[in-house]
C-alpha cells in the first residue's frame, strides 16, 4: 500500500516550515502529542532539536515508529 505524503506547516521557535508526510504519520502524530499534552509545534521543536542532520519529516517519522514501538513493549 503506498499513501502520497500530505505538506502540512508547522511553527518552530518563530519559523514557518512545511513537512510532508503521509496520512497515516500525521494521524499517530498527532495522536501522541495529545497523549503527551503538546501541541504539534511543540512536540515538532522537542524533535526538531533532538535530530541532527536528519530532514525533519523523517525525523517525526522514526519518532512516530519509536513511540509506537515503547508502547507496544510496555
């Protein structure tokens, strides 16, 4: 199954910027900022921070897998 990825912008520290990911991302990310009871914004600058030299889109993606990943182990 292959979805086409949906741009969406977010908001970092004062900074507009678009990322483009696919439906099913957009969903579980904001499904954990929820949980975690943080805006998308914030939880993208949380990310944003943490990624290094990695796109931002695919850092919200392996951060997605990861979180999905601990609660499936816990």
């Amino acid at each position: 199954m292959s979805t086409r990825p949906v741009k969406h912008s977010l908001t970092l520290r004062g900074h507009r910027t678009s990322v483009s990911l696919e439906p099913e991302f957009w969903d579980e990310f904001r499904r954990i900022a929820a949980e975690r009871d943080q805006t998308l914004n914030g939880l993208a600058i949380k990310i944003d921070e943490a990624r290094g030299d990695v796109g931002l889109a695919s850092a919200i993606r392996v951060f997605v897998l990861n979180t999905l990943r601990d609660n499936q182990a816990s």
